[in-house]
C-alpha cells in the first residue's frame, strides 16, 4: 500500500486508523442482502463527509475498515456519525430486523480503533534526504554574494 499524503487548504496529512465494531450483541447477522446494503450504506455515509475507506471487510459478527479520517473530524465522532446514520438507514432499509434489536440501534457500543502509522524507517530515510534535498534546491537558487548597491 502506497503512503499517500492527503490535502486540505493549509494541511498535509495522513491519518490512517484501523477501526472494527460489531452489531449489537455481536449478532451473526451480516449475511447475503444485508451484508451488500451495509457496504453500500457505509461508502455513501463516509463519501459524504470525506472520509476515504481504503480496505473493508464485512464479517458475519463484526465490520473491519481501514479509513484514511480528515485531521478535521475525531475518530469518535466520525465512528457516532457512521454507527448512528447506518443504523437508521439498515432499519429503513430492513424493517424485519426490529424485532430481533427492539429499537433503532444495529451497532453495539464503542468500537475498537489502532493507528497506522509511518514506520521509522520511512521517516529516517526522510530526514537523511531532506538534506541532500536542501542542498540541491540551494545549488539552483541564484543567490548574489555581492551588495549590488555598493559602489566598488
């Protein structure tokens, strides 16, 4: 997977986080119809706030996504936002599901969320170029080692 630096008007960033959360109970209930809708609901739900998801996988007890999350959102409430709104449109969308959940909450409480960061590595090998870099920019610059208003 490529480090891809993401832009806003002043920001570059790369926020990364590997989230997994689960239906309430931890019910089996992703499967077959259901399992496309909530794959379906959840790209729309992230496309509307920005939020690109790089990987996903839907398991029959559980959702594991890979999210690159705008520095402008928390990870907490991009996760209220996707659980909460999902929910509402599971239930529109599959109104018999009401019986087994009793009232309009699909996803169980909290989820579990790990970043992913830029390894050492990476960052080692930057610093290290980012001087040879410097140094090469400098060579192109035209810089004048003389005051042009002095009179000599």
């Amino acid at each position: 997977m490529a480090q891809k630096a993401y832009s806003l008007s002043h920001t570059k960033w790369m926020c990364k986080y590997h989230i997994v959360f689960t239906p309430k109970y931890r019910r089996k209930v992703i499967y077959n119809q259901i399992r496309s809708d909530i794959g379906e609901i959840l790209r729309k739900l992230c496309e509307y706030k920005g939020i690109e998801i790089i990987e996903g996988h839907l398991m029959p007890d559980h959702v594991h996504v890979l999210l690159a999350i705008p520095p402008k959102h928390s990870v907490a409430s991009v996760m209220g936002y996707l659980k909460g709104k999902s929910s509402l449109m599971i239930f529109d969308r599959h109104a018999n599901l009401k019986y087994k959940f009793g009232n309009r909450k699909f996803w169980a409480e909290g989820h579990c969320v790990s970043t992913v960061g830029l390894n050492e590595a990476t960052i080692a090998k930057y610093i290290r170029e980012q001087e040879s870099h410097d140094i090469a920019l400098d060579k192109l610059s035209v810089k004048e080692y003389e005051d042009p208003f002095k009179r000599g």
